[in-house]
C-alpha cells in the first residue's frame, strides 16, 4: 500500500503530470537545502565552531529518508504548495 495515496496527493485538482512536475521541483528544493546544511556544518567543523560531527548538525529529517519522501511529505502537511501559473497572477 502506497501512501499517500495519488487521489490524496490530487486532491485540488492536479493531473498525474502536474503531481510528478510538483513532487520533482520540491525534491530540488529538499536537495538543496540538505547540500546548504551538509556546507554549513562541514565549515563549522572545520572552523572548530562546535565538538559534533557533520552528521550530527544535519536535520535529521534530511539525513535519513530520500528527498522525494520528504518532498510528498512535505506537500501533504501543507509546507509546500503547488499553484498553477494561471493562478499565481
């Protein structure tokens, strides 16, 4: 069983298309904050700024779980939003 499920995920009226062009930029998003924290705590390791390790200054929700997972996850508690262009104006 897949959750959540695709009728969830398409609940305002998103095509399939739309759903997989949403989840895919939300994904960049999720990669690239992850690879700014992964940054940011290698500098302050390196910099003596703290005593923990790299891996222990990341959130642990980006260190654990694929960035897809977290993007679905993200959409469905309402973090991230997905507008047509058509009802950004």
């Amino acid at each position: 069983m897949i959750y959540p499920t695709i009728e969830q995920l398409t609940g305002n009226n998103l095509n399939r298309y739309e759903l997989v062009v949403g989840v895919a930029k939300c994904a960049r998003i999720v990669t690239d904050e992850y690879v700014e924290m992964k940054n940011k705590a290698q500098k302050m390791v390196e910099n003596h700024e703290t005593d923990k390790s790299v891996a222990a200054l990341i959130d642990p929700e980006y260190k654990d779980q694929k960035a897809v997972k977290i993007a679905i996850a993200k959409i469905i508690d309402g973090r991230f939003k997905m507008v047509r262009p058509e009802e950004n104006d």
